[in-house]
C-alpha cells in the first residue's frame, strides 16, 4: 500500500459515513468490462479518456479510481495528480480486491 491507495474496507467505511454524492468513484476499464462488472455507483471514465475529464473532476470531494488489479488506476491517479488534482486515490488490488475482501 502507498500514500495514493485506498482499500475496499477504507473505501467501504468512508461511503457509509458520508452523504451520497460527497465522492466520485471511476472505473478506467474499458466499456465492455464495466457492463461485465463494475462497483456500486461507479462511473465508467476508461483510462485512455480521463485527461478528457479533468475539469469535471476538479472538486474537494474524493475520487476513487479503479481497474481490474490496480496498475491502470494507479497511472490515472499519478496523470491526475500531475494535473492538480489532489483528492484522487486508486482502489488496492482493483475490483479483484474487492472480491477478496467482500
């Protein structure tokens, strides 16, 4: 785990806590993965597509980004921060985690 990574439990807990609509949760695979499978109140932003994004996204709210194991939502967490965005994290171990964790 690194300072730009939330797990599924962390996320889990910080959904409950909060009002709906207080985070933004993005799932950067492509279409046809997100209809297969996605999480509860996930937006489908694929990776290649989300600097197309970037002023919709800017808000103090957390935004979650996510994938099937990690590795292209943490590029996308790094693009965005890059680009000022600084409430963005990506999902521990992806929605594969989830499972694991569920």
């Amino acid at each position: 785990m690194d300072h730009y990574s939330i797990t599924y439990t962390e996320l889990s807990e910080h959904l409950e806590s909060n009002h709906e609509g207080v985070s933004k949760i993005i799932d950067v695979r492509q279409a046809r993965d997100f209809r297969r499978h996605t999480l509860e109140g996930a937006v489908n932003i694929p990776l290649e597509e989300l600097s197309q994004h970037i002023q919709a996204l800017k808000s103090p709210s957390l935004i979650v980004l996510f994938c099937n194991g990690g590795g292209k939502s943490k590029r996308g967490v790094k693009m965005l921060r890059e680009k000022g965005l600084e409430n963005v994290y990506y999902l521990e171990g992806g929605i594969k985690g989830t499972r694991k964790q569920t």
